[in-house]
C-alpha cells in the first residue's frame, strides 16, 4: 500500500495540537477515575499524532482530500 503524504501545513499543526490536548484529557481523565473518556481521548490522541508525525490520513485519502503542499502542485 502506498502511503503519499496528504497532511500538511496548519493541518499538520492542528492534528499535533489536538495530539497534545487529548494527550492531557486522557492522563486526567484516567488519574481522575474516568476510564472510558481517557482511553478514547488517549485513542485519539495516537491518531491525531500519528498523523501529524507520518503525514498521512486515511480519512483524507479516502475523501480525496490532500492538504501537503504536493497536493497543490496540480491546480
């Protein structure tokens, strides 16, 4: 399977942020108690990171969306 690059820019950005404040929700929430809202916030947080570091999204390729900046090249 091919894996092109379709993350980038301010996207790039917002899926690491996103990683980042998941990433506090989940320790908070699990400290705290609540185990289902810090396993999902932790589950989403692997996905929003993973993104954001290999630049790719299946969402976004199945979508046909492409955020990288080679993915402007052909307008």
């Amino acid at each position: 399977m091919d894996l092109d690059s379709n993350v980038g820019g301010r996207d790039r950005l917002v899926r690491a942020t996103l990683a980042a404040l998941f990433t506090v929700v989940a320790i908070r929430s699990l400290r705290g108690g609540r185990r289902t809202l810090g396993l999902l916030a932790g589950a989403g947080a692997l996905g929003f990171g993973c993104n954001a570091t290999t630049c790719f999204c299946g969402l976004n390729r199945a979508l046909g969306s492409d955020t990288s900046e080679s993915g402007n090249e052909g307008d």
